[in-house]
C-alpha cells in the first residue's frame, strides 16, 4: 500500500502570513537626553574650564570664577562622560553663557582640541605642566583646522547654544575627549565657567540626545 502525505499546496515552499504579528520580549529603547554640568538639575561628572593669554604665557587661570576670550586670548572647556558609550548618538548641544562682557564685533570661533590639557596647569606656552602645545595658544595641531561652530555672544547675560557634530561627541566617548577650545575674530567676551559662584543658570553645560 501506498501512503501520500501532502504538506502543502501551491509552489512547495513555506511563507509566513506578512500581515502576521511576531512577538518579542525585547525592549524598545527610547531617546534619551543628558544634561552634563553643574547648572541646577545637571548632571555634574566633571568640567574643566579654563584661558590662555600671550600676554602673560606662564598665567594659568583654571581657578578664576570667569572666563575671558579676547584677543589674543583662547579658552578651553571640557565635560567629563558618562562611562558606558551609547548604541547611536543623536545630537548635541553646547550651552555658554556671557556674563558681563558682551562681544560687540565679530563672533566666537569653537574647535574640537586634539590634544591633552589640564585645567590647572595649560598656559599660553604648555598644555599641563612640563607638556608645550603643538604650538604656542593651543594652535597648529593642537586643534582641528576647521571650527564646527560659532556663535555671537552679543547680548549680556545670555545663553548661547552651539550644535557640536555628533562624530565629535563619538570621539570623545571612545577616549578622545579633549575637549573645545575658543576664541574671537574681533573684541572680546565673558563667558561661564563651572566655579562661578553667581551665574550659575550661565555655567557651561553639553546636552546629548542618545539612544542607550
């Protein structure tokens, strides 16, 4: 005797209805935004903050309660991360408040750092201590050719808010993290640092929009 099994009909191939659900316990992982500094409800892992000038190369200036970009001066910020390294960054934000000098002329240039500084320690001749820069006022290679922003500081205790590339911020997370650094194409300008006593809405803050 014969037996005859049919599996199914059509071309002989299995498919799945499209219009079929498949469920899984998986969870969505939504956007989310961290605020890093010490602004009220920032989360505070560590800024350091700090300006060089030519005019006096062995100052340092890491512990003044302001931050001064005159010409020809330059200034240098930095957030310190969250350890684990997101799946995608989405974007960011820098947030610098002037405070009681405003720019009158020109803007403010802002650049990705390439290398090392201390807070501390950075003058206009040495990144930290016993360390020169690449060249003299954090220039040459000591930061990217091209800045990735910049901004007015025209109007008096303000918050100015500048896009930092998200490549960049991948950079950093990866070990990278050597922070911005500022300076002017024209007149000068008082910026927020995380030790000002006064303006503390105006300290520097980076906001991430990430998905975890």
């Amino acid at each position: 005797m014969i037996v005859v099994i049919v599996l199914a009909t059509g071309c002989g191939r299995f498919g799945f209805d499209r219009n079929q659900r498949v469920e899984t316990d998986a969870p969505v992982l939504e956007p989310m935004t961290i605020r890093l500094g010490n602004r009220p409800g920032a989360t505070d892992l560590g800024v350091a903050d700090t300006w060089i000038n030519s005019n006096d190369v062995g100052a340092n200036h890491g512990a003044d309660p302001g931050l001064q970009v005159d010409l020809p001066d330059f200034a240098l910020y930095r957030f310190e991360l969250p350890a684990a390294m997101p799946s995608q960054i989405l974007a960011a934000e820098l947030h610098l408040g002037v405070t009681d000098d405003r720019l009158e002329a020109g803007v403010v240039e802002v650049f990705e750092m390439k290398v090392a500084w201390s807070e501390l320690g950075a003058t206009w001749n040495e990144a930290s201590p016993g360390i020169a820069w690449p060249a003299p006022g954090a220039a040459g290679a000591s930061r990217a050719a091209i800045r990735f922003g910049a901004f007015d500081a025209a109007i008096l205790f303000t918050d100015d808010t500048i896009a930092v590339p998200t490549d960049v911020i991948a950079r950093w997370w990866s070990g990278a993290n050597f922070g911005i650094g500022l300076d002017v194409t024209a007149a000068g300008v008082n910026l927020g640092v995380h030790e000002d006593p006064t303006n503390v809405d105006l300290r520097p803050e980076l906001r991430i929009t990430y998905v975890p």
